[in-house]
C-alpha cells in the first residue's frame, strides 16, 4: 500500500521505517528540513536501536523516502498523523497546533475513500472536532493510537501487543476497519489483538494507558516513601507484591520517578481534558501521582546531600545518566538530568555521563560538565549518583572497579538498580530509594 506519515519525530520516524519494512510504499514528511535531510541519508536524527538499520534498508529497496513537501502525500490511501503533542505553554492541556496544522496541510491531497490515521496522543474528543474537516474531502478519519517505548520502537510498532483503531461509530465492519488490518497485515496474520472502537474509546485507551503506568509507578513510590520512615526495603516489598499475577513486578521500580515525552505532559493532559469534561475528580489522583512522582528527585538530591554530611557546596559528584531511560537519547522531562542541574544549584561541582543523550543535554543544560567516558567522568568523585539505569553502569560498574576510579566512597542509587550488599562489602556506604 501507499502510504504517507505525517511527522518524523519519535513516533513518525519509526512508523515510517517500521511500515516499509513490512512491504508499503512510504513517504515521511516533516517540516523540519534538517530532519527530512538526516533521515533521507538513512541517518537516524535521534538514537533509537534498530532504527538506523531499518531506515537503511527502507532507503535502499526504495520503498522509503522523505520530504518537506506535503504534496508528496497525494495518492497514498493511508496518511498517519504522528506529530507532537507537547504540554501546553502556560497550562497542562495539550497543544494541538501541531495536529491541527498536519491536517490542514493534509487536505489539499486528500481524494474520496483515503483514510487519515490519527496516531499522535491527543484528548479524547480531538477526533470529532478534526472529523468534519477531513470528511468534506471524502476521506475518513481513524484514530489509531500508538503505544511504543522509547528503545524499543522499532520492535513495538513491527510487533506490537495489540492494535487499537478508532472508527466513526465504532463499527469493526467498516472499509476503514480492513484497510487498517491490511497496513498492519503481518501482526493481524499472526493473530495480534485487532481491537475496532468508536473514536472516543481509541483516544481514551492511549492516555488511561499512560495514566496506569504512571500510577503504578507512583504506587511503588509512595511506598517507598513509607519504606523510608518504617526502615522496610520497597525492592523487597515489590518483589513479594510482584508475584501476585494480578499485580505483576513490572512498572514497579522504585527510584526517581517517571520522566520523558509521554507520562508526565499525557497525565496532565489528561486531567486538563477531564477537567474542560466536568469530571476533573474521576482523575484528580492523577495530581498525586504527579507530586509524588516529582518529590522523588528532591528525595534523590536530599539523599546526596545526607551521605556527603549535610551539603554538597563544592563536592566533586558525578551523576551517571542524562536521558529520562536508558537506551534512548531524549532528555524531554528527564528525572536523571534534573536530580543534576539541581545539586548543580546547591553548589556541587557535577560531572554528568550517558552513553547517548550528552549532545541534548548539553544544549539545554550548558552549565554542567559533560564527559562523555565514565571512567573519566568518575574520577576524583567524592559522590556517585546513578538516575539512568544504562548497562553500562547498572551491570557493568563493579564497585571494586569504581574504587579505583573516585575519592568518595559514596553512591547514592536512585534506580535501585545495585546490589548494595556488594558495594557496602567493597567499603561503600550505599543509599537508595526506599531501602534502609
Ligand atoms: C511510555 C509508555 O510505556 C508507552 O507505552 C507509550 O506509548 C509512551 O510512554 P516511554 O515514555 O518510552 O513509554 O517510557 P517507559 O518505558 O514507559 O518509561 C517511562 C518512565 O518511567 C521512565 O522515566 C522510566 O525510567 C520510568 N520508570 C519505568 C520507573 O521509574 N519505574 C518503572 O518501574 C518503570
């Protein structure tokens, strides 16, 4: 099929690549012209694994290209919205100019039976509004909400673990409907969920999605907060929780929270929208959940300044981590980078290491110092602090080895990824989130 993508960040970018991959015909547009530029060479502009490759390939079988110009999406049946919905200027809703300038652009080229695919996380209600616009052409509007991880992209949109398509009026009968399940063919065939919905639902089912996430993650953080008081161990506590099917151990990794392009802004969109709705209670936990979620940075930096006896003004400490995961270069919303600029603030001297997100980091936090070997970077530190749990330092830095490295004899966990029995046995004095 012909397809058109509407967006080349994140989400576009691998929709693209991971579409051609499958056998469609696909033209990536962005307005970006540095971007188009970059992934024209087959050069992912951002890191994500397997991108690079995928883009490559896509280029080289011709099946893939990119432009800045939208005309390029005239005479492809499928056009998928996947442009930025980022957190308002001055209040928590979503800004929607982005999508409401695709679409505008998009209109001009579209022809009677087309589809157009919204995928960006929007409020619930956005389908209906765009709806009219879009169906004066004679096309048809679908939302068909995207649930990728940041890392793992590639994979989750080849192979996602299910398919959620927002139709008008809900009927899983329509054209719309198969046309859908014939871009998705090869997860259809293998019997993925294909869930056909009403508009309405699809918007719906991305951001009660996020919200769950984020709340179970919040979850495990207040208890680790009441871990904190009590003397209890929270990686313990989940664990025991964890085996429990109906609750299950993922997503309850305590530390500093939650951060990125999606939950924090998709959480506050969400109680904006439900608020405009007249039901800002149904949600109004969501509010916790967001200040629990930011306490725990201040946690963290309080933890530093604990185990560096009660300040951190001109303490050597080298913060292991930029980017808001690991395996991903995006610092939108980082916890990791702001536990940094904060003991930064306090007077530290903060040395900030990741194996991929410096260069962005860099750009917005110019103030700290950047070094990009982590052996280097942990040189003369009096304190470290892990905030992103890459291989590199959760597995692969031994505290033995790390004695040969730094002054201090102090690491402060903020992803509770270490086995603090072995750093204490090396002589470390260990703190983590949540655990005595
Ligand atoms: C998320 C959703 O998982 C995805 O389905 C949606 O499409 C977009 O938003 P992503 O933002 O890539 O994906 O990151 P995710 O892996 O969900 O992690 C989000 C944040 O939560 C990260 O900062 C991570 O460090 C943190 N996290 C995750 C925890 O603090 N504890 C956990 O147990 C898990």
């Amino acid at each position: 099929m012909r397809l058109s993508v509407i967006g080349c960040g994140y989400l576009g970018a691998v929709h693209a690549a991971a579409m051609a991959s499958i056998g469609h015909d696909v033209v990536g547009i962005d307005v970006d012209p540095r971007k188009i530029e970059s992934l024209s060479r087959g050069e992912a502009p951002f890191y994500e694994p397997e991108l690079q490759e995928l883009l490559a390939a896509g280029i080289e079988s011709g099946r893939l290209r990119f432009t800045t110009d939208v005309a390029a999406a005239s005479g492809s049946s499928v056009h998928f919205i996947g442009v930025g919905t980022p957190q308002q200027k001055d209040g928590y809703a979503a800004d929607l100019t982005y999508v409401n300038a695709a679409v505008d652009a998009l209109l001009p080229y579209l022809r009677p039976g087309d589809i157009v695919a919204g995928k960006s996380t929007v409020p619930v209600g956005t389908a209906a509004e765009l709806a009219p616009r879009i169906e004066a052409t004679g096309a048809t509007l679908v939302w068909n909400p995207e649930f990728l991880r940041e890392g793992w992209a590639v994979q989750d949109t080849i192979d996602p673990d299910r398919l959620v398509v927002g139709v008008p009026g809900g009927d899983a009968g329509t054209e719309a409907a198969d046309l859908l399940r014939e871009v998705y063919h090869p997860a259809v065939a293998k019997g993925t969920p294909f869930i056909v919905t009403d508009w309405a639902t699809a918007e719906l089912v991305k951001v009660a999605a996020n919200a769950f996430l984020a709340t179970k993650i919040s979850f495990i953080n207040a208890m680790a907060e009441i871990a904190e008081v009590t003397g209890a161990d929270v990686t313990q506590l989940a664990d025991a929780i964890g085996h429990d099917v109906r609750i299950g151990r993922r997503f309850l990794g305590a530390g500093i929270g939650f951060g990125g392009g999606c939950l924090p802004k998709d959480i506050r969109a969400f109680s904006a929208r439900a608020e405009e709705l007249g039901r800002g209670e149904s949600v109004a936990f969501l509010r916790e959940v967001d200040a629990i979620n930011l306490r725990r940075r201040e946690r963290a930096v309080d933890l530093v300044i604990d185990a560096l006896g009660g300040s951190v003004f001109k303490k050597n400490v080298t913060v292991l981590g930029a980017a808001f995961k690991p395996y991903s270069d995006d610092i939108r919303d980082s916890p990791a980078l702001d536990v940094a600029v904060r003991l930064h603030g306090l007077g530290a001297w903060v040395t900030i290491t990741d194996p991929a997100a410096i260069e962005n980091a860099q750009r917005l936090h110019p103030q700290l110092n950047y070094v990009a070997d982590r052996d280097e970077a942990l040189r003369a530190a009096d304190a470290i602090v892990l905030v992103t749990e890459w291989d590199e330092y959760r597995r692969e830095l031994t505290p033995e080895h790390a004695s040969t490295l730094t002054t201090g004899r102090v690491v402060v966990d903020g992803r509770n990824g270490w086995d603090a029995a072995a750093w204490r046995a090396a002589g470390w004095s260990y703190y983590g989130m949540g655990r005595p």
